[in-house]
C-alpha cells in the first residue's frame, strides 16, 4: 500500500476504512502520523481478506488491514492471554477460549 495523503471519518470522527455510500456525510482529514495505544476491537471481512478495527483510549476507532498488520507482528511481540481450549474442524486445528 502507498501512504495516504488524505483520509475519511464518519460522523463520530471514526476512519473509514472501506469508502462506500454510507448515508452519511464523510469529512476529509489529512493524513498525519500520530502516536497511540490501540486495542482491537473487532475483526471483519473485506473481498479476500480481513482487517482489524483498532481503538484508542478516547474509543476513536481505525481501520489496519490483514498485509499491515502481519508486517507490524513481524517486527513487535503481540500477546493475549486467556485459558486455551482445542478445536477441530474436519482437518484444521485450532485454539480458542
């Protein structure tokens, strides 16, 4: 992906991560580097892939696609905590909560 020179947020100033006709007026914003501490709130699909809704601390949500969020793992430890059960579905194996 190329750095954007702009970017859109909706009503509630949260980024649009998928410019669609929402309903909605979205507003302009330029796109500047900014330092945070995100959570991930939720996981979606998009065509052949997945992106994450992050959050800050002010609940101020953004978009971080699948591509950038591998690279940004292979260069940070990423943790998450919980008591791990196994799952199977015909060949694929997993773990979950």
């Amino acid at each position: 992906m190329n750095k954007a020179k702009k970017y859109y947020v909706d009503e509630r100033k949260n980024m649009i991560g998928y410019i669609r006709n929402y309903g909605f007026e979205k507003v302009e914003k330029p796109a500047k580097m900014f330092h945070a501490k995100l959570k991930i709130s939720k996981v979606g699909w998009l065509n052949e892939g997945f992106y994450f809704i992050l959050e800050d601390e002010n609940g101020k949500t953004y978009s971080m696609n699948d591509v950038l969020f591998r690279e940004y793992i292979e260069v940070n430890d990423v943790f998450i905590e919980g008591d791990w059960n196994f799952y199977q579905q015909g060949t694929a194996f997993s773990i979950g909560l």
